[in-house]
C-alpha cells in the first residue's frame, strides 16, 4: 500500500480540471443494464470505486470497452442472474444500484450485502419499500432477492429522500408499466444527471430536479451517449486546499450551478471564490474570518438534503473551520462515524470538541503540525490532506487508497500546483 508524504505550508496555485462526478458515474454505470443496445459514457473517473462497479456490471455479462482515457462503451445484451462476488460488493455501497435495473431486465437477482465506507449505520430499507411499491417481493438472509413477475407503476412517498435509494428507484420504474410518482425523492446534481441521461435513452422522466417526480414507463430503451458532469465533491475539496494554504487555484469546468448553496456555507467561514464562465476561482490570501450568526452567536453548518449543505463536503468544511478565525459549530445528523477523525485534526494542533457523535464545535485558527495519518474513507483521508497541505513539518498520509477511491490522480493534480508532496511505497 502506497502512502504520501507531505511537506507543508506550501501555497497551491495553478489551474485543475476535476474528474467526472463519482456519485453521477456510478448509477450510469448500473443503469446501462437496463438496455441491450450499446451506451457510449464520456468523462468516466478513472477512480477505484468506478473500477469496481465496471467490475460488478461486466461479471452480470455486459462488456465494457475502453474508447480512450475516460470514454467507456457499454454494452448490456446477455444479462445473467450471476452470483455476484460478495468480496467486490463490500468494497462499494453503490452495489445495490444494480438491483433496480437488473430486478427490470431478468426479474429475478441475488445480492450480496453492499460496502462503502465506515461513517456509521446507513439503511437500504428505503431501496427495500421503493422496490416493493413497483412489485418486487425482497427477502433477506445474509444477502437480497429480488423477484418480480413484471415492474407496475406506482404512486409511493420514500420514507427518507436516500439519494441511491431514488436512483435505484427511477432506474426501476423508467420501465415499469404505467406511471410512477416518486414522492421525497433525493434531487442531488447525480440524481438529476441519471434522469437526463435515461430521458437520452427514450425514458420518459418529469419535473427533474424537484422532489416529485413523474414517471411513464417505456417498453424498451434504446443506446445513447453521454457525458458525466464534474465532480463538486472534488471541486470543493481543491477550494479548500487552496484557502488553507494561502493560494490561487483556478477550477476549470467547475459546474459552478451546483455551488450556490455551498458558497454560502464557505463564505460564512471567510472563503470566497469568483466565477467566469464555466471555471471557479479562489483568489490568493483569504479572509478565513468566522461571521457570527446575529447578537454574535455561533454559526452552525447542518447537513442535510440537497440543496441543502451536503454530508459528503462536512470533513472538508471541518478542515478549513481549524483555519479561520472564530467558533463554528459543524452538525452532521445523518451519519454517527462521520466526526471521529477529528481526533486526528486534534493531534496536529487543532483545538475542537466532539460534543457527540453528530456534532463538534471548532475554535480557530490554530496551527497545524505534521502528523503521521490514516485515511479511514474517502472524505476524511481527503480531509487529512488537505490539513497536511497547512500544517507545518512534514506529515504521512496512509491508507490512501481510501482517498483514491474517489479522488483521480490526487496526488498529480497537487503536485502540479506546486504542493510538496511524493507517493513512496510501503
């Protein structure tokens, strides 16, 4: 396993272009199940947690064949039921994404257990609820079966709006017979691409975007091409290291429409960027200078559903809170692992308390010193190598696979902006 070694206090500058969205990838990968015909896929993150849905969908017999860097043609003529390797199912959550279009395409399919990282207790009961409504019967024992005598439209309110959940949930009824309403459906940017990108394949998806969507299913899907979107996930992760290290970092192709409400967020912690075109801009020497809610309270940032502040951006927004002066309070409700790697923060001088597993306040700017670090998933390892790129001395960062599960090529787009910075292998 490979690890980094980090020299900091180093100023990024330079421009980066971040790779296709994960979180968009990983369902259009899934959802060319649904045809037989082919589907070319243009700027697919060549990232571990895609390689493994590429995987999952070639071992149920479509073929995937590389077109250059980052295009992939699917192709999905030859379903088989198979027995997937429950080994590769843990290693992502999003392997229950191939459960709706593989329940639509051969009716009957076994699945092991899905994986992801360890943020603590995350549910497939929704997934569970949406696939019955549309007349899958699901048994549980070590693993799920899925078994429908034919997919029927349905009017049905999601008990939580589960992002994976409604994905699983449109791929399913874009085929059903009759119409679909998905009532509290997620509408994260991935969600609304998955939509277009069925809506390219003859799906016929309304009110995209909103938290009800309608849905006529279609007999059959056609091939189509499409292009995933830019990760925001990794935008922001580079507005970060930025900030922390004093520099100037341009954004290429940033999907600048999906940061609003992470603007607001960013610039309550003293963060600005500006925007030309299509690209992102974070100026040199940020403010980094907490604004106190009124009467001089602290702020609190809560995650919640989009277009609320996401969960997925929390442990970045925590690194960069350690920078800036004054109290913030961070409140992730949705996941109870996601906080303990602040510890990690805390041994490299930052002063936070974790007021429980949900919450933690942050008093700053403090000084970070280099620190031997651990990745424990994607986010968090990002997280630490942000802190590292800020801190003072020297750090190591392993595990990081973990962060290269979601981030392409990490380690060359820093050192193109001038971070000190080397992979050694251990």
């Amino acid at each position: 396993m490979d690890k980094f070694i980090i020299k900091g206090g180093v100023p990024l500058n330079g421009e980066v272009t971040p790779a296709g969205n994960k979180n968009a990838a990983l369902p259009l990968l899934a959802a060319c199940l649904l045809t037989d015909e082919p589907i070319i896929l243009h700027n697919v993150p060549q990232i571990k947690d895609v390689s493994v849905m590429r995987h999952l969908v070639e071992s149920l017999g479509a073929g995937v064949e590389n077109l250059g860097d980052t295009s992939w043609r699917v192709t999905a003529r030859d379903l088989r039921p198979a027995d997937l390797d429950p080994e590769l199912c843990r290693r992502i959550r999003a392997s229950i994404l191939v459960a709706g279009p593989m329940t639509a395409r051969v009716g009957t399919f076994k699945l092991p257990p899905p994986g992801g990282d360890v943020i603590g207790r995350r549910r497939l009961d929704t997934h569970i609820l949406a696939l019955h409504a549309l007349g899958v019967d699901v048994e549980y024992d070590r693993g799920f079966s899925f078994q429908t005598d034919g997919l029927c439209g349905a009017d049905f309110l999601m008990d939580e709006a589960s992002v994976t959940a409604t994905e699983n949930a449109i791929m399913a009824a874009v085929t059903a017979k009759g119409e679909t309403i998905i009532r509290n459906a997620a509408s994260e940017p991935h969600v609304q691409e998955l939509c277009h990108f069925l809506n390219g394949l003859g799906a016929q998806i309304e009110e995209i975007g909103s938290n009800t969507l309608h849905i006529r299913g279609v007999p059959k899907l056609h091939g189509g091409e499409f292009t995933i979107g830019p990760d925001y996930l990794e935008v922001i992760s580079f507005v970060g290291a930025a900030a922390v290290t004093h520099g100037s970092v341009r954004i290429r192709n940033a999907g600048v429409e999906n940061l609003k409400m992470i603007g607001h967020v960013f610039e309550r912690m003293g963060v600005h960027w500006d925007v030309e075109g299509d690209d992102l801009i974070v100026q040199p020497n940020q403010e980094l200078k907490i604004i106190p809610d009124m009467d001089g309270a602290i702020p609190e940032v809560k995650t919640n559903v989009w277009p609320a502040f996401p969960t997925d951006l929390i442990s970045i927004a925590i690194t960069v809170a350690t920078q800036a002066s004054g109290s913030i309070m961070f409140h992730d409700w949705m996941f109870s692992g996601r906080m303990y790697f602040t510890d990690k923060l805390v041994g490299m001088g930052a002063k936070i308390i974790l007021c429980d597993p949900y919450r933690c306040l942050i008093q700053g700017p403090n000084q970070l010193y280099g620190e031997n670090l651990e990745s424990p998933d994607i986010r968090a390892g990002m997280s630490m190598l942000i802190a590292a790129l800020a801190a003072k001395g020297t750090s190591t960062v392993r595990n990081i696979g973990q962060i290269e599960r979601g981030y392409q090529d990490v380690d060359r787009k820093l050192l193109a902006l001038g971070a000190k910075m080397e992979r050694v292998e251990e």
